[in-house]
C-alpha cells in the first residue's frame, strides 16, 4: 500500500505517475479546495480529479523550487517528506520536474489534465 499518484489527460491515458510523495499530493489537495472540487478534505482526498492548467504547472514548479512545500503533511499509508536525506530529495525534484515536464506537453497539444491518487 502507498500513495500512487497520476496524472492522466482528457482522453483518461495516464500520461506521468508517481508513488508516495505526501508534500505533492497535498499541494494537488490544496489547489483542489481553491478550485471548489468536492472530495478534497483532508481524509478522503483520494480518486479525485483535480483539474490542471498551465497557470496551475508553472505555480507547482515555482513552489517546488523554492522549497514551498508542505513537507511535514503525513498520511496514514504514505508517512510524510519531512526526513528526506539529499539522496531521497534529489530524487523527489527530478521525478517532480519530469512530471512538469509531461504536463507541460500535453497542455501545449490542447489536452487537459488532471491529478488523481489512489492509496
């Protein structure tokens, strides 16, 4: 068990996934509560569909760079961020900039995208 995390297009391919980064998963809860989608408290934010744009990609890389993330956000299958070591936090960026990245295209082919999670 663990937090699998997707980013899927409006045609329902998968396009990006990733497992067990809790500080992304809450920035995606987050920017589903300002968005109004329903399902996006804080125990039952999982399946939902959070809606991404380009505005939306280029806040979560501003974010991710400059370390505005909630890192100490824990989930009950998936621990929290809070104690990566360099080795671990390199790989968190690298896989989190590989996701921007993939949005990014597909945003730019006139796809929409969404974030979901299963844990």
């Amino acid at each position: 068990m663990g937090l699998d995390m997707y980013i899927e297009n409006s045609s329902e391919e998968l396009v990006f996934s990733w497992r067990k980064f809790p500080s992304v998963h809450e920035w995606y809860r987050e920017l589903g509560l300002k968005k109004g989608i329903d399902g996006c408290d804080e125990l039952g934010f999982n399946g939902v569909q959070v809606p991404i744009t380009m505005k939306d990609v280029k806040k979560f890389k501003k974010d991710l760079l400059n370390k505005n993330m909630n890192y100490d956000v824990k989930g009950f299958f998936f621990g929290s961020d809070s104690n990566m070591d360099k080795e671990q936090f390199s790989y968190y960026m690298e896989e989190n900039m590989k996701s921007i990245k993939v949005m990014k295209e597909e945003l730019n082919k006139g796809k929409k995208i969404y974030y979901s999670s299963w844990w």
